[in-house]
C-alpha cells in the first residue's frame, strides 16, 4: 500500500481521538452543556475551519468548489454522530456504544469497497476481524459489565447480599433490556452512516480531496444544526453566556480538529481505497489513552493492562490489513 495514504491514516486516527478530549475538560464539564448542544459547538468548529482553509486556497490561487457528493458525505457523516450521542447517553453507555459504532463502522467501509471493485486479500478479511476485536478490548476496561465482573471477584459476597443483587436484576431487566436493545440499534446505526461517509468521495467523477472536505464540512454543519434546532423546539435549553464562550471555544478547537481528521481521512482514501477509513477507527486507542494518561478514568492495572491487550490486537489487525 501506498506510506502516504498510511500516514493520512495515521493524521486521522490522532485528529479525531484528540478532538473530543476538550469535552473532559473540568471547564468544559463544569458548564453543563447537554451533548447535542456540545454537538453543535463541534460542528460549528468544523464548518468555521473549512471555511478558513477555503479562504487560504482561493488566496493562493487555488479555489475549492462545493459539490453535492461532499455535502452528501456531511449529511451522512452528521446523522451518524449525531446517533452516536442518542447511544452514549444511553444505557450501553460510552464504551459499549462506541465499541459498537467503530466495530460497525469498519465492517460497512469494508463492505463498500468491496462492492466498488477494490481489491481484497483473504488476510484482510482476518485483519478486519481482529482489529474488531481489538476495538471492543480497549473499550471494555469502560464498559459497566467489565467493572460489575471485577468487583464480583474482587468481594466476597455473602448469601444475603447475593440474594438481594438478585432481586434488584430482576426488578430492573425489562426496562433496563429494552434500553439496551434500543441503544445498541442507534450505535449499530451510527456505525453504518460512520462507514459510508467516504462512500459519496469513491463515487465522485471529480476526486479533489480538499473540495470534498470542505463540502462535507458544510453539509455535516446544515443537518447537525437542523437537529439540534429541532431538538431545542422540543426540549428548550438556556445557556449562561460564560457556557457558550465555553462551548464555542472547545467548539472551535475540537471542531478544527474533527475537519482536520475528515480531511486526512479522505486523502487516505484517495491513496489506499475505503481501508483507510477502516484504519482511521483505531483513533479509540488514542481517545483511551487520553483518558488513562491525562484524565485518570482508569486506574485499576488489570483494566489497564485489558486495555492494551486490545491495543496490541487492533495493531496486528492494521499490520494485517496494510499487507
């Protein structure tokens, strides 16, 4: 495969596991901005850089044109996160939904490159395999269950507390299987709009990467906008000025990044077909490691050490998926 397409990968995969490390920020959580109004934030960050970068283009004489095929990656690219929020803040939680989402994400762009005619290895098909496993290690140190397994070893659980476990389970399965059921649909859709993203850039006649970046900027900002509209209509939601200078600053670093990782995603694409976009769903590892190094959200060394279990798996299924 082509290194240049490989490093664009590897842009993308830093660019978005960084963007959303500005959300965890004490500031930035302390302002209480329900997510699909952060969302917005993000997404206007997004259209504002591509509207710089289309400013720097036309002032060195190379101007980019709007094309339906980009707005179209963006309208597909805006439902697919804004269902990634709905199944966060779900029951399956961050982990789980995430873990969902770029699992489902890889097995679609793979899927749809094959459809397109690129070519296709029988050890890639394995790649895909174990870099979806990887993916679902380095969420698990996340997820409720993992926690709720290592806390069971960890206690020694008498008689009466195990009966009372029971019985709260039991109050708590039906609605609680639902929400799950309900969740994991809305990750597992998100997955699938995350994978055809680049799909609209393949079957474009015209393949200039910047003008589709700058495209899908626009189209991700106009849906994203009209859901959070429709989202404030039903359920209104004040924000203090200091909240939104908040917001709109992490927006606009959060949201340069994001545009940052969709434009490198495409350049991957341009080089090595719809594996990169497959490749560039390794930005958990980076997103995990944030969390580990910088904000501490796990601190038990068997988590730590599943963690990168997952990571050295995903890399052997990259390794796997380049050859």
């Amino acid at each position: 495969m082509e290194p240049l397409g490989l490093l664009y990968s590897l842009g993308a995969i830093l660019c978005w596991g960084t963007a959303l490390v500005f959300i965890k920020v004490k500031k930035v959580k302390n302002a209480d901005i329900p997510p699909l109004m952060m969302t917005s934030f993000y997404s206007l960050g997004y259209v504002l850089t591509g509207v710089a970068v289309s400013i720097v283009l036309y002032a060195i004489g190379k101007p980019v044109h709007i094309t339906w095929y980009g707005i179209g990656g963006g309208l597909v690219w805006g439902i697919g996160k804004s269902l990634t929020i709905l199944a966060i803040t779900s029951q399956i939680g961050l982990a789980m939904g995430q873990s969902i989402q770029c699992c489902v994400n890889i097995v679609t762009g793979f899927i749809a490159g094959i459809c397109l005619g690129e070519e296709v290895s029988w050890l890639q098909y394995l790649a895909v395999l174990i870099i979806g496993v990887g993916i679902s290690l380095v969420a698990a140190p996340g997820m409720q269950c993992t926690k709720g397994l290592l806390s069971q070893w960890k206690l020694l659980v008498n008689e009466d507390t195990a009966r009372g476990v029971e019985e709260s389970r039991a109050k708590g399965n039906g609605d609680e299987g639902f929400g799950m059921l309900i969740g994991a649909s809305l990750a597992t859709a998100s997955g699938m709009c995350m994978g055809l993203q680049g799909l609209p850039y393949k079957l474009a006649s015209d393949h200039n990467s910047l003008s589709y970046a700058v495209s899908q900027a626009l189209g991700q900002f106009v849906i994203i906008v009209a859901i959070s509209a429709g989202a404030r209509f039903v359920h209104p939601v004040r924000l203090s000025g200091s909240s939104c200078l908040i917001g709109t600053i992490s927006g606009l670093l959060g949201g340069g990044l994001l545009f940052a990782a969709a434009l490198c995603n495409t350049f991957a694409i341009a080089q090595i077909g719809l594996v990169g976009s497959c490749l560039s769903q390794l930005n958990m590892v980076v997103a995990g490691l944030w969390g580990i190094c910088l904000f501490r959200e796990i601190t038990d060394y068997r988590l730590i050490l599943l963690f990168f279990a997952g990571t050295l798996l995903a890399l052997l299924g990259a390794f796997l998926l380049v050859h």
